[in-house]
C-alpha cells in the first residue's frame, strides 16, 4: 500500500513539473509574441481630451498648437486664439491670426488704428510676438522675407522685411507721385478673418495693388532669371527680382527694354511725362523722373532735359555739366560735345569746359578729328583747336562719319576727304531736280505746240 502510494505521489510530482514547464513556456510564447506592440504602446501617449473644440466656432490644427476664433456676430464680433493641444490660450484675445508658415504667423489685434484699419504683426508658435502690429496688410513669409505696406506720408509704402522684423528694401514710394495715393485707397478683408486683408485702387475699372503674387509658372520664369525682370500689368510696367522682391511699383509708362536711350549701367524708364533711370540688373531706381527728355549715353554720361535746358549727368545720376544748353551732342573719343546756347553753336569737353567757342551759326559733333561747321550759309570743318583745316566753302555738307564724305558747291557734288582733296561725284540733286523739272516743262510746250500744229493741218486739208 506504501509503495502504491509513493508510485502515485512520484507520477502527480512528475506531472506537476511537466505542468509547470508547459505553463513557463507558454508564458515566455506569450511575451515574446506581444513584445513589439508592448512596445509601441509604452512609446504612444493618450490622446488629449478635444471636447474643449466645441466651445470655438472655426479650428485650425498646426499639431502642438491650435488657431480657435468664436464668433460672436458675423463680421462683427469675434475673437482668435494660439492654444496649445490641450486648449490652454497662448495668445490674448485677438481679431484673427493667419497660417503659420516658417514658424510665423499673421496676427491682428483687438484695437484698430486710428483710421479703424486693422494692424498687422506676427507671432511665433509659443504666443510671442516677433514682429509688432504695425503694418496696414502684409502676407505669409516665404523664403525667409514678406512684403509690408504702411502710410508714408501722402501714400502706402511698401517695404520686405526678414523674420525678425527687419527691414531688407523699401520702395522709394515718394517718386511715384500720382500713384498709390491714401486717400484713393480702398481697404478691404474677408469676413472674420482680418489678416486676409489688402489696399485697394481702381483705376477705369480695373483693381491695383502694390504687392504682387505670381501664378507659379511665371515665379519659376522670374527665379530663373540672373537679373531683374520686367512684366506689365493693365497698361503699366514693374520690375521684380529674382528673389521676388518688388523694386519699381507697376506704375511705370514705358520701360526701354531696347535700349534705344540706355545703356552704360542704366536703364531708362518712364512716369508720366517724365524720365528717370534705373539699374538693369538689380531694378533699382538710381535716377528719379526729373527730366523732360534724354539722350543715348556716351563716354560715362548722360545728357538730359530739365526746364528746356540740356545738362549731364553721369551714372550715379550726379549732374557734372549744368542745364545751360538748348541743343547738344554725344561726346565722341575726341572728348567734345557741339552744344548752342541762342541759336549760336560751339564745342565743350566732359568738364564742361567750352573748347568751342559758341559763335558758329551750326557745328557736328567731331568724327575723325573734325568737325562741320557753317557760317554765312557756308560749310567748312574744324579741327579740336578750332582750326579752319577746310575752308568755308561749300554749299552743302555732311560729317565725316567715314574717312570720306559728300560736298556741294555751285551745284557740283565732290567726295571730300580729311586733307581736303575734292573727287568729282555729279551734278547736285537740286540741279537735278531743275532739270528734269525744265525737262518736264520743255516737254509739256512741244506737245502743246505739236497738237496746235497738228490741228491747223486739219482744218487746212
């Protein structure tokens, strides 16, 4: 009976065991199969409570912060908020506040200027205010930069700052006088959302605005671009860099993409009836619109027209030569410029020295070394020191604008070279002209007379 009874005890013991390896293994089974998702839940933490959301009328999730507004009234009464995800306010209490974008957000506040227009600033995801509101509109940063417009004293300027608020260009708004006037202004926003706000002028019944956005297409063109690029817009012309910064307003009136009066390192442009200068590789404007008219640049300067009288300037937009002249030429490699003064014609250099004496009735610019010049209703040519080299002789003449040009004297026309030698060339066009005008008279009485004679020999027979 003992020894049944040990046989039993030994198999339950041995079962039990068995048992308890079985139980081990499937436990280190289990765990082994959980491991990864025990894991993943030990890293992912519970979703916050949103049923704070249901309070705000409009969300906008940028992941750890919120953009909540309630509104009260309809384009009326409403206030927006910077919340964390867990519906604590990071912000006041504020009229509306934009996308963020680069880590900056638009923002308006409660209290309107004192023309009842919003304020524009910007604020980081924490709440902080980086950039004050102080700007009438601006937009989203991109690339580090954003456009702002403000009052400048009779009109809106509009300047780019970085994102500390910095100011990196301003449009020199003050030389654009008829243009983007305050009180021709109108400005408008989207209902509850002011940072969606911008200046308006209409113009015959088209819309302006001082900052321009592009379609993507032509931002990719004008990015490609190793310089400025010019683009018009309802009859009017602006100038946009590389880096998509705005440097002439769309209000210029022509634009000399030719270059038929540029060059030198400027380009010239038109307000109105004005000229002025800007650089044709970074847009800005170098030379106001001063100037009533100007002239193809040669030798490093620039005539130009103001008040009636011609004057030089030179690439700085500095005037070296004062406006004293009522006509002028280019200077040529001679270093001589012909201007008039009353109707009399002389010579000046690039200081504007007279070299010339103005006592000519007409005097060229100098090729070759000379100049024409007339007296007396007679040509002849000069030399730098105001020498006579050919003599006041001729009718009719041309500059030598090749080593050889054309004179007439008594109705001869001659090939005249520099050292003055004449080559027979034909009769002058006007002895032509006479000619084939006595020819053509000569021929109208021989008809006549032939018809007369022809019908006194009909009525005879």
């Amino acid at each position: 009976m003992y020894q049944q009874y040990f046989r039993n005890a030994k198999c339950r013991r041995k079962r039990q065991r068995f048992q308890s390896i079985l139980t081990t293994l499937r436990t280190i089974a289990f765990i082994i199969l959980l491991w990864p998702s025990t894991g993943l839940l030990a890293q992912t933490q519970p979703e916050p409570n949103q049923t704070w959301l249901k309070e705000y009328d409009e969300c906008q999730d940028y992941g750890e912060v919120y953009v909540v507004k309630k509104i009260t009234r309809a384009c009326r009464s409403y206030q927006t908020y910077l919340t964390d995800k867990y519906g604590r306010k990071l912000s006041p209490a504020y009229r509306d506040i934009g996308d963020f974008e680069e880590g900056l957000a638009e923002f308006v506040p409660m209290q309107l200027s004192p023309q009842g227009h919003g304020l524009h600033g910007f604020i980081d995801k924490q709440g902080k205010v980086i950039v004050e509101p102080k700007y009438i509109a601006t937009d989203r940063f991109r690339q580090g930069k954003t456009w702002v417009i403000y009052p400048a004293a009779t009109h809106y300027g509009l300047s780019y700052i970085d994102k500390t608020g910095k100011e990196v260009y301003k449009i020199p708004i003050q030389h654009y006088a008829n243009d983007y006037l305050i009180n021709e202004s109108t400005i408008d926003h989207t209902c509850n959302h002011d940072t969606k706000e911008d200046v308006l002028w209409w113009r015959k019944g088209e819309y302006f605005i001082l900052n321009f956005n592009f379609t993507p297409f032509v931002t990719e063109q004008i990015q490609r671009s190793k310089h400025v690029t010019p683009f018009k817009y309802q009859g009017k012309f602006g100038i946009i860099d590389p880096n998509l910064v705005l440097k002439v307003p769309v209000a210029l009136d022509a634009i000399d993409v030719d270059y038929t009066y540029s060059g030198q390192g400027m380009q010239r442009v038109q307000y109105g009836n004005k000229y002025g200068y800007v650089s044709p590789l970074t847009g800005e404007l170098i030379v106001p619109f001063d100037y009533t008219d100007t002239r193809k640049p040669t030798n490093g300067l620039f005539w130009v027209k103001k008040n009636g009288k011609w004057g030089c300037i030179d690439k700085t937009g500095q005037l070296r030569i004062p406006h004293l002249y009522d006509e002028a030429t280019g200077f040529t490699a001679e270093d001589r410029s012909a201007v008039a003064i009353n109707g009399k014609f002389g010579h000046i250099d690039k200081s504007g020295k007279v070299r010339t004496p103005l006592t000519y009735d007409f005097a060229s610019y100098y090729q070759h070394g000379l100049s024409m010049v007339r007296m007396m209703d007679k040509y002849g040519f000069i030399d730098t020191t105001n020498r006579l080299i050919i003599p006041l002789i001729y009718d009719e003449a041309f500059p030598f604008d090749h080593l050889t040009t054309i004179v007439e004297r008594y109705w001869i026309r001659y090939e005249l070279s520099l050292d003055g030698r004449e080559k027979f060339m034909g009769f002058s066009y006007k002895l032509d002209a006479v000619l084939i005008i006595i020819g053509l008279l000569l021929f109208i009485w021989l008809n006549s007379l032939f018809l007369r004679v022809f019908s006194k020999f009909r009525t005879v027979r």
